[in-house]
C-alpha cells in the first residue's frame, strides 16, 4: 500500500468533508465553558457581527464566524493577521498550509500549537475578511482590533513571548518601529527579542521572499525556537 504523503492538516479537513470523527487531531472550535477568565470576552467575540455588511460585500458573500482560541494562562502569543478561507470554514486558527510552515518555523508540533493552556493565537481579524474579484485575501477589519484586542490582551496575563505573524499585526503591536514594512522589520529581529519576534507570513506566496532572504532560516529561526522551547520549558 502506497504510504500516506496528507499532511496532518488534509487528512483532518478531509474527515470533516467527508464526517469522519475518529481523528483525534479533528479540528473543533475551543471550549468557552472552563471557568478561565476570559471566558466571558471570548464568548461576545464569538457573537460579534459588526462586520457582516462589510462581509456580505466582498467577492465571497459570507457571514462572519469569530475563529477564537485563547485562555489567560497562555505563555506563547501569535499574533497573526485574519483567518484565511479554510480556517473560516474548519474554525481553528492555522489550520491550513500556513499553520505547517508556521509550526516547522516555530519547531512546534500540533499538539503543542494547540494547546489552549499554553498557546493564544490573536490574529488582527478574528473572521475571514473575503477574498476581492482577484481571489486574494483582503485586509482584516481595523474595527476589530480597534473593539477586541483591548480586553483580550489585558486578559492574557502571563505572556513571554509574543510572535508578531506579517505587517499587519506587526504594525499594531511594534507601532513606529515597524514602519519600514515586513523585510526591515523582519531583518531587524534582534532588537526585539528575544521576548518578541517578527516574522513574515508563512503562506506559500511568501516562498520567493524566504529564498532572498536566506538569514532568515539559517539566524533567525533557530534562535526562534530555542526561545519557544525556553518558554514552554518554563
Ligand atoms: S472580524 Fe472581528 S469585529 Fe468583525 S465581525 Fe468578526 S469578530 Fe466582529
């Protein structure tokens, strides 16, 4: 039999096409009911639609679905940029070919990415923005950082390391100093860490990027995750 090449991300999005349940890495939004608390933040995010017209106008036409997955006691914040179309649909951030790239430059199995106790993902929209008639992902929502992020970062009280994911959430958490845009801020990595960390976003698009900018795998990533295991070792 030939061997199976899915990554753990297919297989999954597969069973969910097809209702399978047996996989244990089956995707499944984060359980709001454990008494954390930020419980109470993540369950008006989950019923937000202040961006459902601006939504119902794009090429896609969908209706928001807030993708949440944080608790106070996180360690490790990513700080990533919207949803993309298969996380809208799956409901669990990272779920996708980013997430894989994400997760190997973070030196992190899924297991850890996922867990809840020690991992926050906070991107800068928690509802996929649409595509645009070219097919490309649009912007996340200034107005949802601007109701959100707020309450959610105060709640998360015991962070060590913040992962900054492309310009977008680089811009809102470095502010000025991230004003070069997403190649110098990258470049200039080692004036935030090691408790911050920038980084380009994972998706496959930004391939070429990682080939120009080869000091980005060979200095910065095992620095990166000497630091994540520092943390999570903590
Ligand atoms: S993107 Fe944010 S502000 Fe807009 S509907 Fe979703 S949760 Fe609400």
């Amino acid at each position: 039999m030939a061997a199976d090449t899915r990554t753990w991300v297919e297989k999954a999005v597969q069973n969910k096409d097809t209702g399978a349940t047996s996989d244990p890495e089956a995707p499944m939004q984060s359980d709001i009911t454990t008494g954390d608390a930020l419980d109470a933040v993540q369950a008006e995010i989950r019923a937000c639609r202040l961006c459902a017209d601006r939504f119902a106008a794009t090429h896609t036409a969908h209706d928001p679905r807030p993708v949440t997955w944080f608790r106070s006691t996180a360690r490790i914040l990513i700080a990533g940029q919207a949803p993309g179309m298969q996380v809208h649909q799956v409901g669990k951030p990272f779920f996708d070919r980013s997430g894989d790239r994400l997760r190997d430059w973070l030196g992190m199995d899924a297991d850890t990415f996922y867990d809840l106790s020690r991992v926050a993902t906070v991107p800068m929209a928690f509802c996929f923005p649409g595509y645009n008639a070219a097919g490309s992902d649009l912007p996340p929502p200034p107005q949802c950082a601007k109701t959100w992020h707020r309450p959610v970062l105060d709640g998360l009280g015991d962070v060590k390391l913040t992962i900054l994911v492309g310009g977008h959430a680089q811009k809102f958490h470095m502010g000025a100093a991230a004003k070069g845009g997403v190649t110098r801020t990258v470049a200039a990595w080692r004036d935030v860490a090691p408790d911050v960390f920038p980084l380009p976003h994972p998706s496959w698009r930004n391939t070429a990027w990682l080939r120009k900018n080869p000091w980005f795998e060979t200095e910065l990533i095992p620095v990166l995750q000497a630091r994540v295991k520092e943390v999570l070792d903590d």
